[in-house]
C-alpha cells in the first residue's frame, strides 16, 4: 500500500525552539513538517506566518508544508512560497475562487491541498481534484491542539479513496490508538502535535509511525 508519512505538527512544540523540536521528531521518523497558519477569522486563534516558516525552512533539512486556516488566504501565498514550503493546504470553506487559489500554489512549484472541515463533505471539491496534489480531512474541528479525534472521520476517508488516488492527510487527535484507524480507511500522511510533544517527541513520534505502519 501507499507509504505512512508521519508528520509532527509544530502548533504543539516550543516556539522559542521550533527548529531543535522539529528535529527531535524527524529522529523519531518525521519526514514532512506540518506548520499551521491561524488569522483569529476563520479560527478563533492566532498562530505564524510566512516570515516564521522562512525562518524554519532555513534551519531545518525536512519539506514543510503550511495548513492555512485562514479566510481568504491568496495574499499569504505568495510569502508562504517565497519562504519555501513544499506544499499549501487552504480551507476551502474559506476560498471564493478555489480554482484561481490551487493554480496559484502550483505556478509558484508549491503542491496544493484542501483541508476539509468534519462537515465539509468530500463532493464540496470534486470539480477540484484535477487541480489537487493531496487531501486533507480535519479529524477535529480546526483552531487548537489537543482536541478529541472525531471516529466518524474514517467513513470520510473511505469515500475519498472512492474518488481519488491523491495522498490523504489526517490532522487532529491523531494518536498511536486512532492512527491506525485513518490507516485503515486510507490516510497515508498522519499530523499530529500534542502527542509527539507531550513527552520526549523522537519516542512518540516513532510510536504513532510504528503502530500505523502495523495497521
Ligand atoms: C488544528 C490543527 C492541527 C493541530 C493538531 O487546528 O490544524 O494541526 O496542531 O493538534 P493535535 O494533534 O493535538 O490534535
Ligand atoms: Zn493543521
């Protein structure tokens, strides 16, 4: 089947550390760092931007790739390209002009996501696939960390296999117990913050690699 990649969210790590942090999870098996853009409109929380993942991308040798939970988010694009990420993922939800949004993140060389909110259903971005280089479901309601994983996730996942063979991304409550799971139902890419960085983040990361891989 399709390769597990586990992606530590860096909502969850030391801000004044983030690079250090970042490396503790790419020890326990990271290979993609999941960095999330909140703007207190779309979310009800303020977190980073561009200049922030400028700084990361810089000292850090893993691809980074931005979950944007912002309202209009086509002017951060171009900084968040500018500061190298590897991939944008936008709410749909929160985008007029998804087709104008996703062929912008591709002319930049950037891969293109959507993340879905739990009630977003799958059909909302079907026209949108063509245009798409991975999905990502929401797994909780997006805004904090630590947040009680929604089951009913799974059947979303299952239907998107149905519709496509874009990677899925998982993001929200993602633990050694619910990653297997998401596996289960197809999710290739899982996110997850406070349980990589509740304690020592190369063991917990690696736990939530290994029982997904097992799954
Ligand atoms: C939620 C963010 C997530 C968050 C997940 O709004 O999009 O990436 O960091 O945190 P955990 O893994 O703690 O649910
Ligand atoms: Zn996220």
């Amino acid at each position: 089947g399709d390769r597990i990649v586990g992606a530590p969210s860096i909502l969850a790590a030391d801000f004044a550390n983030l690079a250090e942090d970042v490396r503790r999870a790419q020890r326990g098996g990271a290979e993609l760092v999941h960095f999330d853009a909140m703007d207190n409109q779309f979310v009800p929380n303020l977190t980073v931007g561009p200049v922030v993942a400028a700084s990361l991308v810089e000292a850090i040798d893993l691809p980074v790739d931005a979950h944007l939970m912002v309202d209009s988010p086509d002017n951060l694009i171009p900084p968040f390209i500018e500061a190298g990420v590897a991939s944008i993922s936008v709410q749909p939800e929160a985008v007029t002009h998804l087709h104008r949004t996703l062929t912008m993140i591709r002319a930049g060389g950037c891969e293109a996501g959507v993340a879905l909110n739990p009630t977003t259903p799958p059909e909302f971005i079907e026209w949108a696939l063509p245009y798409l280089d991975y999905v990502l479901v929401m797994t909780v309601n997006p805004g904090f960390g630590g947040q009680s994983f929604i089951p009913e996730m799974a059947d979303k996942v299952r239907r998107l296999k149905e519709m496509t063979d874009l990677p899925i991304q998982v993001d929200g409550g993602i633990t050694a117990e619910t990653a297997p799971i998401m596996v289960g139902a197809g999710a290739q890419v899982l996110v997850a913050g406070s349980a990589v960085y509740k304690g020592d983040a190369e063991v917990e990361m690696r736990k939530i690699i290994d029982a997904a891989r097992g799954a």
